[in-house]
C-alpha cells in the first residue's frame, strides 16, 4: 500500500479531529475494583443483578451482552455516561460523558457510587478506590464471554512465546484486576505536541502524587505497578505502543512518522477477531495477506486475512499520553484513586493544560529532577519502585511539586467554577510527601486489616 494512504489515513483518524476549535471538554473514566468483603471470589450473579437494577434506576440502554446473554456495557443518552466492566466482571468502570463542569461530573460519578454500593452491601461486596484488587488471587480469573475479551486474554497470555526487550511478567490477566483513573481532554493541533511532551516531564511528579498499585506479595514495596503491568506484557512487545514516546517530536508529521511504528496486534473480520504477531504499520501494509488466529467455538484455528486500510481502528496504543480518534488526548498514567479523592486526576490535569506554556517553562528552568542524566522515563520508573534517587533534594523536590500544584490551581481558577477545591487533598500529599499506596503499605506494616483498608479506601464522603 502506498506510504502516502497510510499517511494521509493516520492524519485523517488522529490530526483532523484536533483542528476544529471547540470549547474544551472532559471526559472522566474511573476504574474500580469490586471486593467480596470476606476474600471470597467475586459472584458475578450478583454483579448481573446489579447491572440490571443500574439500568432501571438510571434509565440506560443495554450497548453490549456477553455470549451468555449478559450486559457487560450501559449508557445513557443524555450524558453519553457508562457503565461497563472491564476484562472480566471484577471490574467496573464508570464513564462521564463529556462535560465542562467537574462539579457536575462528580455529582454524576458520586450518584452513581452510592447507588452502586447501597446495592452491593447486603450481599457482602463493595467497591473501593484501589488500583490492585487485594483480593485478586481468590477471584474467579476468566475474561468476559466475549469477542473482544477472549481474544485480548488470549493475546495477553501468548507472552511465553516472545522476546520483550525488558522482560515480562507473569500476570497476563492484569486487566481483571488492576484500575486506572483516565481523563480525556479535549486538544488543538497547536498545542499538541507541547501538550504531550510536557505531561511527560511531568511523569515521575504523578507518580508521586497518585499511585496506589501495589502487589507487596510478589512486587515487594513498589507504590505504582500500572506501568509495569502494561509495558511489560504483550502491550509492550513494541515499546513504541506503551509508555514514554522516547524522542522529541518537532512537527506532526514526526508524530505521524511515530505513529507507522505503532503496532497492530488484532482486526475484525465479519464480527470475528483475529489476533496475530504484533505489526509495525508500516510493515503491517507493506507486504500481501497476514496469517492470525480466531476462536472457532472450540479452539483457535489459523487464518489468511488481506489488511485494509480501515484496520487503523484497531490500532490501540497505550502510551501515558495518548493522541485519541476524538480529538482528545487521553492522561492514562494514574491509578484508581480513594473514592473521596476521585476527582483529583481529572482537576490535576484540567488546571495544568490551561497553564501550559507555564508549566513548559517551568521545567525548562528546573534542576531538581532534570540535568542530572535521568530522564522522565528513568525518574518515574524509579518513583513507582518508591525508590528516591541520591541526586535529589527532598526539600526543593517538594518545592516543585507546591509550584506544579499552584500552576494547577491558577488554571482551574481561571476556569471560573471554584474547582480548585478538587487539588486540596494534593498538597495534603505533597505537604506530607506521600500518596495514597505509601499510606497503604504503612497500614500494612502496622497490621491494619484488609478489610478496614478496603472500607477506608471506599469511603465517599
């Protein structure tokens, strides 16, 4: 295929959507793990039960059903709000459709919660705002009973069969148990590149502020395992899909040159998924029919299948900025945060791109984290271990992240919603220099219950 069609069908799925001017929107996605509060496997009849009463009460629309004839995604017209559950029903997600006010998005999310645990708590399950589901190792570890899930639990799990360029782990049903606090915002094709390459210095800042993933059986005190989860799996097989972009982008057209690099793994052929050998986009076109595998009711059988230029939908990347097909840039880094903290990541990041140039320039004159030979890869893979590097200063190191919290809250202010009320229990971290799974494993240590961390990280109000 022609280079300049794959150019030309990159721009047209990613860059176009960013050239509309439009007043900035935000859309929130919050992942949570659902607990059995006696560390017994999850019951997925309850949580099918629970789907139904949600719909009623809040009047949405079945969008997805399982191979067993069970919801696994509602939405609501009005707000184009979701409920869906993500890899296997341990998990469940609650999006916000695009909204303007992150009042009126948390009001949203709050209603939905309280319902949503009201519901659980007879039957002796919870919610909780963890970004590692403790009780993982008692659930029930099989993928939703669909095409999608099927197919990606499979990809996932032929990891044996490959060479990473790190290593990989041995977790390939992450996605049922680990959960990420996401924000979507929308961006101009002028401030893109700024925008992308500037939350990546920002990085190791977050890693600080928001992890709360941790595995202490098997990943010892590492505050932030999210990362590792993700580029460390099939995901990463090409390092180019996850993570950092690892080189300064000048122009579009370098993000573009990016973006042929990216690799697909999977496509869809009359309903059915194929998964295969993850492909360069460039090489993905390049030659004639490609040989994958699809589940047949029985088994995987293999495949011949003639790439199309239309499989750039099934491109998915998941770098921890992420360029998206609806003109948004997705913040995917953060983990679930406790519950009454839910809306810190989304305020954090909607304050910080309204002082862009401010923030550009802050960390053009730091020297606490940068200039010492470490770049924003480095630090953050070195903050999410909850190791501190020698070369940094504790005190100036706090300095910034005061001045990063400042620039935020000028930039909500400027907004004129008073939402800056959302960064508070940010510089109650950054005051005490700890976050959210520092203070978990702490309670650990100290012989805090499970269940009573489950409880506190629960709590809404």
């Amino acid at each position: 295929m022609n280079k300049s069609v794959i150019i030309n069908a990159l721009y047209d799925r990613y860059i176009t959507p960013t050239t509309d001017k439009r007043e900035r929107s935000i859309g929130i996605e919050i992942e949570m793990p659902i607990i059995h509060m006696d560390a017994q496997p999850v019951n997925f009849s309850v949580v099918h039960q629970l789907t139904s009463a949600f719909a009623d009460r809040f009047h949405m629309e079945a969008l997805g059903r399982d191979d067993e004839g069970h919801v696994y995604l509602l939405e609501n017209p009005e707000f184009g709000d979701s409920l869906s559950y993500d890899c296997s029903y341990n998990t469940l997600e609650i999006s916000l459709g695009k909204g303007r006010d992150l009042f009126a998005l948390n009001e949203r999310f709050s209603t939905y919660y309280r319902f949503i645990n009201r519901f659980l708590r007879p039957f002796r399950h919870s919610l909780t705002g963890m970004g590692v589901n403790p009780y993982r190792n008692s659930n029930h570890s099989t993928p939703i009973p669909n095409e999608r899930y099927r197919m990606l639990y499979h990809f996932l799990g032929l990891y044996k069969h490959y060479t990473h360029p790190d290593f990989f782990h041995t977790y390939p049903n992450f996605g049922m148990f680990s959960n990420a606090s996401q924000v979507q915002i929308d961006i101009h094709e002028s401030e893109l590149l700024d925008t992308i390459q500037t939350f990546e210095k920002l990085e190791p800042i977050k890693a600080l502020l928001f992890s709360n993933s941790v595995m202490p059986e098997e990943e010892g005190n590492a505050i932030c395992v999210r990362d590792m989860l993700w580029e460390n799996s099939m995901h990463g097989l090409n390092p180019k899909n996850v993570g950092f972009y690892k080189q300064n982008l000048t122009s579009v057209e370098d993000l573009l040159d990016y973006m042929q690099q990216e690799s697909i793994y999977c496509v869809m052929r009359n309903e059915i998924y194929i998964n295969f050998t993850p492909t360069p986009v460039s090489d993905y076109f390049s030659g004639g029919d490609r040989v994958g595998e699809f589940w047949n009711g029985s088994d995987y059988q293999k495949i011949a299948f003639t790439p199309e230029i239309e499989d750039l939908q099934y491109l998915r990347t998941f770098k921890l900025e992420d360029l998206t097909y609806r003109g948004t840039i997705e913040f995917r880094s953060s983990c679930c945060q406790p519950i009454k903290y839910n809306m810190t990541v989304a305020a954090f990041h909607v304050g910080l791109i309204e002082m862009l140039p401010q923030l550009k320039e802050l960390f053009a004159q730091d020297h606490v984290l940068y200039g010492h030979g470490q770049d924003a890869e480095a630090l953050r893979k070195a903050f999410c271990k909850g190791m501190m590097l020698e070369f940094i200063d504790r005190d100036q190191l706090q300095h910034l992240i005061l001045s990063i919290l400042d620039l935020a809250q000028i930039g909500l202010e400027r907004r004129g919603k008073k939402e800056s009320i959302f960064l508070e229990p940010l510089y109650d971290r950054a005051d005490r220099m700890t976050n959210p799974a520092t203070e978990y494993l702490r309670a650990l240590s100290d012989g805090i219950p499970m269940d009573v961390l489950v409880r506190q990280y629960a709590e809404i109000d």
